[in-house]
C-alpha cells in the first residue's frame, strides 16, 4: 500500500507540475502507455495472490482515471496559457499608423507641353514626333538653310561627327514639318504640332539652356493665310495665357517662311502696363511664325502653287516661365522639390 500511495503521489505531482503539454504527452505515455507502468502494474497482477488481485486491480484502475482526469485537467490549463503566449508573441498593432505613399505629378514643363498640345489638338491638329538625332538636311537644307547661310551660326549646333555624317542634335523642331509633309503629301489640310526636345550650344544661365522644349506648327492646304495663322495664334495665346492676352506681330525673318515674324504677348504678369519681367514694355517674345517658305512646301512633297501654309514655333521653356512668373530656367532642372510641387 506504502508504495500504491507513493505512485499515486509522484504520478499525480508529476502531472500537477508539468510545464507544458510536451512534457504532459511525455507522462501520459511513460504511465498510461502501452508499456506505461501502470498498464505494466496491471500486467503483473498475475503474479500477486488470488485474493489481492481484484483490489489492487480496481485501485489501478482507479489511479488510472484519476491520473486522466488530472491530465486533462492540466493539458487545458497549459494550451490555454500556451495559446495566451502565442497570441501575444505574434500580436500586430493594427493601430500603428501607415506610411502614405506620397503622389508623384508631372513636372511643370510637361504640364504646359501637354496644355498646348490640349489646344491644338481641339483644333483639329494631329500631334506629330520627329527624332533628336537630326540630319543636316532635315534640320537646315530642307528648310531653306543652305550650309553657308548665316542663319545655322545662330543655332551653334552639336554635331555628332563620330556617330554618322551630317548628323547633329536638332537645333529646332522644324524638321518635323519636313518629315511630316513628306510622309502626308498630298493629303490637305495638313494640322499638326510637333512639341519635343531641342540643343543648341549655350553656357547654361538664368535665361538660356544648352537643352529646351520646342512646339513645332504647321498647317498646309489651298488657300490658307496670314489671317488664319493670326486667328490661330490669337486663340493660343487666350487659352494659355487667360482671355485678356493680346499679340502682337512684327516683322521679322526666317529662312523658312515668307512672311516672317515674331510674335509678343501682353505681359500676363502685370497684364502689359510693364513690369521687370517684360522690362517695362508690356510685351514678351514668345514664338516666330511666318507663312511657309514656297521651296519648304516644295520639299515636302507639295505644288506651292496649289497650297499655301503657315507655321509657328514656340519655347515651352519660356511659355511656362511667364505663365508662372519663373524667372530662372535653372530651376526647371534641379529636382528641387520645394519648386516642383507648387505646381
Ligand atoms: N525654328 C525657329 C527657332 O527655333 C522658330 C520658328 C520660327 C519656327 C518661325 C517656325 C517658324 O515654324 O515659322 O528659332
């Protein structure tokens, strides 16, 4: 009885105490198992005397409830706390605020670029493409600048002499109306504008760029003229430079148009009475515009006899400088997002 009483002490003890239900499954097995000392106990019931066997049985029995119970009992004790310490090792703050990811938006220069494009194009214009990467001809000779006219000195140019013959990085983007014509010829009315990237060599300063933004235009078709190109122009400007724009047209000179002139808007800053950005005139240069030259219509495919043109070239760098009252060009280009995001 002495070493009944001690089993049932140890047994139950040990099972009271197990740390977790690893160790519990362990105690099961070592005393209810299929070679547990209990079921061993209960094996060697034969060897006792007859009239012991059926109380010592029952009190193994009885031991092996009580230690089930026990084990039960202590096995949703320990899955509890060891679930409790589950949870809390993988609890995540769902409260803790996010990282917003911040909105990108286009820059300022690509605003305007796409502004003049939304123009034209409700205007009927097609938007057209040219190459950066330019051959003399479409750049200067197809547009009536021979290679000793004084006009190429104007546009100090970057040839890339170890990449091909003739081939530089186009100066304007009047080429485009070249490749434009000869890819459309005959078809009229020819509509398009041509927005992208010109060179020229200039020290970079607060005014000039070794890199800016052009917008080619360029209409061809029977009977079109200078009032067409006026209207047109005049419409631009009130569109991006608000209802009260005026222009102004002065003669001026092109090799590749015939009338030639340039084009000012009354200053949008001070709304032309003259400020320092206008220099007190009023008025602000914007783009040179002319009726297409007879040999440039020629080039392109077409009889200047049956079809006149005009066209016009803009600096989206400027434009966007005098909508926003930016007076260094610089800024455009220094990533500084203290500049960018005003706009
Ligand atoms: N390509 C000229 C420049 O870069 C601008 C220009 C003037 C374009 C008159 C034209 C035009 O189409 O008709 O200075």
């Amino acid at each position: 009885m002495e070493t009944q009483r001690e089993l049932e002490q140890r047994a139950l003890g040990e099972v009271h105490s197990a740390v977790d239900t690893v160790e519990l499954e362990r105690l099961r097995v070592r005393y209810l198992g299929k070679k547990g000392e209990l079921t061993a106990r209960l094996r060697s019931l034969g060897e006792l005397e007859p009239d012991q066997r059926p109380e010592v049985g029952r009190w193994i029995n009885e031991l092996r409830r009580s230690l089930e119970e026990a084990l039960q009992e202590r096995r949703r004790e320990l899955a509890a706390r060891e679930e409790a310490s589950r949870l809390q090792a993988e609890t995540l703050d769902v409260t803790l605020p996010g990282v917003p990811p911040s909105w990108g938006r286009r820059h300022p220069l690509r605003q305007v670029w796409e502004e003049i494009e939304d123009v034209f194009l409700r205007l009927g214009f097609d938007v057209a493409e040219g190459p950066e990467v330019e051959t003399e001809y479409f750049n200067f000779e197809a547009l009536n600048i021979p290679a000793d006219h004084p006009a190429r000195d104007m546009q100090d140019s970057f040839y890339l002499h170890g990449v091909g013959p003739g081939l530089l990085l186009r100066t304007q983007t009047s080429p485009v109306q070249i490749r434009y014509m000869q890819q459309e010829a005959p078809r009229t009315p020819l509509r398009m504008v041509a927005p992208g990237r010109v060179y020229r060599r200039d020290q970079l300063d607060a005014s000039h760029s070794p890199v800016f933004h052009q917008v080619e235009g360029l209409v061809v078709g029977p009977g079109v003229s200078l009032a067409d190109l006026k209207g047109v122009l005049s419409l631009f400007a009130r569109e991006i430079f608000g209802p009260a724009a005026k222009l102004r047209f002065r003669p001026s000179y092109f090799p590749f148009t015939e009338p030639s002139a340039e084009v000012d808007v009354s200053c949008p800053l001070c709304g032309g009475r003259g400020c320092r950005t206008c220099s007190g005139s009023g008025w602000l240069e914007i783009l040179g515009c002319g009726m297409v030259h007879p040999r440039v219509l020629r080039e392109g495919g077409y009889d200047s006899e049956e079809v006149a043109g005009f066209a016009f070239g803009m600096g989206i760098d400027r434009i966007a400088m005098l909508r926003y009252g930016i007076d260094d060009l610089r800024l455009f280009t220094q990533n500084d997002l203290r500049f960018l995001r005003q706009f």
